[in-house]
C-alpha cells in the first residue's frame, strides 16, 4: 500500500539505449505504425480496459477482498445460536461376581443420542465489536484494491507509452543507418575523386557501425517492453495508437493536488480504516474481563439392556442459565488490552506516514507534469533547430566549407534531439497519469472505460448474512 503511493511519487524514467535514436512524434508515430484497416489499432483506454480485467495481480487482490468479506459473517455468527448433536453407541461385555458366588455374564448394545443448543446473551459486547471490527477490515481492504487497481492501470500507461517510443526508436535508427550508408556510399565515390581523403571513409564507417549497434540495442528494448506490455495488458501489442495526457482530470494547482492526496488516495483512507479497526480490538480485549451470559438446552434419549440395572432407558431434557465473571486469569486480558493499545498507537504514526508519503507523491508528481510540459516544448523546438542546421551543413559540405564529420555530427545531433522529443512525449503521457494517481483518481469511472466496474460491495452484501452454505456466490 505505501509502497504504491511511493512509486507514484518517483515520476517516470527515461529510456537510455546507446546514443538514444529516435525519429518521430506521437503523431508521426501513430500514422507509421497504423495498419491499412485503423480498425485492427489498439488505444490506450482499450489497452487499460483489458488489464483491468485481466490483470493477474488485481484478480488476486479482488480474491483477497472476497476472503475478507468472509470476516463479517464470521463475527456474525456470535449471534447465533449454536447447536450441536451427538450419538454414541457401542458393545459392552459385562461379568459380574454375586454374592453368591454365581458369575452373571452379558453382552450389552449401549446407545445415547443428544442434542444440545447454546445461546450466547452476553459476552462483554465482544461479537459487536468484533462485527465492527470486520466490517472495518473490509472497507480497509476496498481501499487497498482501489490502490491495486490504480498500480495496474499506471503500470499498463507505462508499458504502453515504452512500446509506443520503442517502435519509434527502432524506426530512428533504422532511418539513422539509411542515412548512414548513403553518407558513406558518398564518402567513397567522392574518395575515388580524390575529393577527400581515407579518413572521412573511416569517419563515415565508425558511425555507421556505431548506427547499427543503436539499432541492435532499440530493437533490444522494443523487444522487452513488447513482453512487459503483454505481462501487464494479457496480449502481446498489436498496432498501438497515439496516447494523449489526461490534463482535463487533473487539479489546478499544487495545493489542491496535495489536498486531494491525503484527503481521497486510497492508500490514505485505508490507513485511517486500519486506525478504527485498531481502536475497536482495544474494546474487544477489554470485554474479556466483563462478565458473560449463555442459555444452554438439551435433550437426550438413551438406552440400556443391563439386566442388573433399575432402568433399561432415559430421556432427559433441561435448560440451563450459566453466568461467568472473571476475576482473576494470569494478566493475559490486561496484557491483550495494552498490546492493542500500543497497536493503535502504532497505526496513528503509520497513518501519518502515508499521509506524509502521499503529499509528497502528489507535490513530486505535479512537479514532474508541469516540467514534462517544458521538456516538450523545449525538445521540439530543438528538433526544429537540429534540422535547420543539419541542411545548412549538408549544403556547405557540398560546397567544400565543411566536411564529412561535421556533417556526422549534425545528423547525430538531429537523431539525439529526436530521441530526446520521443522521451518527452512520453513522459509527458505517464507524467499526467502519475498525478491522477497521486491524488487517487486513476480509475475505471474517471477515465470513462469501456468496461464494467468491479464492485466489491455486490459479493460482501452476498455473503453477509448468508447462515449456512459452502459453496461461493461464483459456485466454487
């Protein structure tokens, strides 16, 4: 739980692989990766759509919460009444000695049968509490799936925006070694000239071999974060679209961002839950030293064919009120009193600690959306520089005023600002889905998903109140 609020808090990386090739913008991207039919393409809501219901690690979670519901019918059932049946029956050689000297012998066929029922009055409000203490547990544990739900869909953001740059590297680098072989296809009929010397071969060689170890590296990494996306999502990526910030569900400022985090994150409000759950198992330790009241019936019939017995059979019947007080059991209760003191204590300083974690996770996360927008627009204005002067320097090259690794290093200095306005793009993506984290929106009813909701409350209001039965509502 405070592990995902600190995730959230850490913002997004950048890809590294070698010189860092790239070649497009999301948009760009998008039309060189779509298929004839723009039918077969997959967006980034329908990607997040099918991890949220396939998600191995939140269908795991959404089980846990289903376990925990369990508690609640549990601490119910102290309510009830229990009630109990017995039989006993068996074979009994008898041999006794009269006094007469005579041996009397018999083999008995003994049987008894019972039922018996026990109603709990009073028990120092212990099944209240406890029943509270449930139905607490539950809405901690609601919480803690809400958390789970908003890793998963961040984490499918983050595979699919990867794959998106990845595809685009790769195409960089391969338009990088196109270009590449040309220059040095060049280079060469220009040394066959005499126009220059073996160097600027050489020069043009290195690079280009340089151009397909990056190109072996992004198809390296395209290849991974294909396996990550298919870990997360359930499919392999298929043609992925262009993704898009989410910036009109995120708050205005940072001040409402930080409000909202320790107001409604998940990981907040199930910490606050844990407190009262906490608080709660202080007064069920505290009831074990109140007295405690049941009412107890029974009825048996037995049977018994012992010659020498004054009846051959017994039925009974009775009802029995039993009052208990403790006085006095070792110091375990004033023991389990003060643990769950120093328990709650402990989940005070815990809910503090999130609370903590979760504004500055909401304040890292507003920062680094506010700068990914910088990064874009500084990164695209370098690309247009970088373009400029790679043209100037290949008409000067032609002209004999510059040479062949000034034009290298411009064309290198156009790939890395590309990669740079690729790296940009997405983390401006992740940046906007890491702030609606942050604050605890990141969910299937905000972004409007084309899926149904999971809700958790249809299986608790199954099983609450359910008496009897093994099988669970899915039929298992």
């Amino acid at each position: 739980m405070i592990g995902r609020i600190a995730r959230a808090g850490r913002g997004v990386t950048r890809h590294r692989s070698g010189v860092g090739p790239a070649f497009a913008t999301w948009t760009t991207l998008a039309l060189s990766c779509a298929l004839p039919s723009a039918a077969w393409a997959e967006a980034l809501p329908e990607a997040l759509a099918k991890a949220y219901q396939t998600n191995p690690q939140l269908n795991a979670e959404r089980a846990r919460q289903r376990a925990t519901d369990e508690n609640v019918p549990q601490a119910l059932a102290g309510y009830r009444p229990q009630i109990l049946a017995s039989l006993s029956a068996g074979l009994q050689s008898v041999r006794n000695l009269l006094p007469d000297n005579t041996i009397q012998t018999a083999n008995l066929k003994p049987w008894i049968i019972g039922v018996t029922v026990t109603q709990t009055l009073f028990n120092g409000f212990r099944t209240a509490n406890s029943v509270r203490a449930a139905e607490l547990q539950v809405q901690s544990g609601r919480e803690a799936l809400r958390n789970v739900g908003q890793g998963v869909l961040l984490d499918a953001v983050t595979a699919y925006t990867n794959v998106l740059a990845n595809q685009s590297l790769v195409e960089a680098q391969r338009s990088n070694v196109a270009f590449l072989r040309e220059t040095l296809s060049v280079t060469q009929r220009r040394l066959n000239a005499g126009d220059v010397t073996p160097t600027d071969t050489a020069q043009a060689e290195a690079r280009l071999n340089r151009g397909l170890a990056d190109l072996n590296a992004a198809e390296i990494a395209l290849a991974v974060s294909q396996a990550i996306y298919a870990q997360v999502v359930g499919n392999a990526p298929s043609q992925l679209r262009a993704a898009e910030a989410v910036d009109r569900y995120l708050p205005k400022s940072r001040e409402d961002a930080m409000t909202m985090a320790i107001r409604q994150h998940p990981a907040v409000m199930a910490a606050s839950f844990d407190v009262d759950v906490a608080s709660t198992n202080i007064r069920i330790a505290e009831g074990t030293l109140l007295p405690s009241a049941t009412i107890q019936g029974s009825a048996s019939k037995s049977r018994n064919n012992d010659p020498t017995l004054g009846t051959l059979a017994e039925d009974q019947a009775s009802i029995v009120a039993n009052v208990t007080a403790p006085i006095y059991d070792g110091g375990q209760a004033a023991a389990q009193t003060r643990q769950a003191k120093e328990i709650t204590a402990q989940s005070r300083l815990v809910l503090d600690q999130v609370r903590n974690q979760a504004r500055t996770a909401a304040v890292s996360a507003w920062v680094a959306n506010e700068g990914a927008k910088v990064a874009v627009s500084a990164s695209e204005s370098e690309v247009k520089a970088a373009t400029v002067a790679l043209q100037g320097v290949q008409r000067e090259a032609a002209g004999g005023q510059r040479t062949t690794v000034d034009v290298l290093n411009s064309q290198a200095d156009l790939i890395q600002a590309k990669a740079r306005l690729i790296g940009a793009q997405r983390d401006r993506v992740i940046a906007s889905y890491t702030l609606l984290s942050a604050i605890g929106h990141l969910d299937v009813k905000t972004l409007h998903l084309n899926t149904p909701d999971y809700l958790p409350e249809v299986h608790y209001h199954q099983v609450r109140d359910a008496w009897h039965g093994l099988r669970t509502p899915s039929g298992q």
